[in-house]
C-alpha cells in the first residue's frame, strides 16, 4: 500500500528504530507515547484492521500476541501491562493497518 504510514515504516522508507523485528513483525515506539513505554506491534503484511482479518492470519496474530510478555519484560515491564487494539473509525483507528499498541510503566489510568 503506497500511501499507508506502517507500509512505508516497515519497508524501511520512513527511517524508524525498531524495538524488535522478525519475519512476521516490527515494533517500534509510538510518535505520540501516552505512556513510559508505548510501542506499536504492527504487521508486515498489510492488513487494514482486526476487521479485516480472516483464519490465515490466526498464525501472524497468536505471534503478535505472544510476542507481547517478551518485549515487555525486556522493557522493564514487570508489573504488568495493557494491550490496545484499535479497530475502524469506532474504535479510534487513525492508521489503517493492523497493529497492537503495548503499554505500561508507572500507573496507567483505569480503564
Ligand atoms: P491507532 O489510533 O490505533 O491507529 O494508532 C496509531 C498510532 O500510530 C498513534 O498512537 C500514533 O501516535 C502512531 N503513529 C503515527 N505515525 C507514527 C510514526 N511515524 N511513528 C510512530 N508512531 C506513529
Ligand atoms: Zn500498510
């Protein structure tokens, strides 16, 4: 997708630091952190939203999923921390290519 932000991050034309990356994956700070950590699980394949996804992504999503305790613990997270999907315009989805945001350090507002 030529005009999607998160194509453009993980085909490397939009210089970014990666936390973490695989074949499946990147992870990256968010530009806008709204928490001590704040990084963005997102997909190399684009795929525009949770809606969108069928059972062939069931393995890249259980990898997205599980990678989460991982890059935590690595980011000092040892209390815990919060997951956020984001999904369609009802869901305050700003960039429309899969992507989990990964949230903690000190106390996160209740949710
Ligand atoms: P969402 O609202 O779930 O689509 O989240 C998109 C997130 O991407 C927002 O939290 C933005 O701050 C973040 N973001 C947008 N552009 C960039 C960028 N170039 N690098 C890092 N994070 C970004
Ligand atoms: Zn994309």
């Amino acid at each position: 997708m030529t005009d999607c932000i998160f194509c453009k991050i993980v085909e490397g034309q939009i210089p970014t630091e990666f936390v973490y990356e695989d074949d499946k994956i990147v992870i990256f700070k968010d530009i806008r952190p709204k928490a001590e950590v704040h990084l963005l699980i997102v997909a190399r394949e684009h795929i525009p939203s949770l809606a969108e996804a069928t059972q062939d992504n069931a393995s890249l999503l259980a990898h997205m999923t599980l990678v989460l305790p991982k890059i935590a613990k690595e980011q000092g997270l040892n209390s815990g921390f919060r997951t956020v999907i984001n999904t369609g315009k009802g869901g305050g989805q700003e960039i429309d290519h899969i992507h989990f945001h990964l949230l903690g350090g000190g106390m996160l507002p209740k949710f």
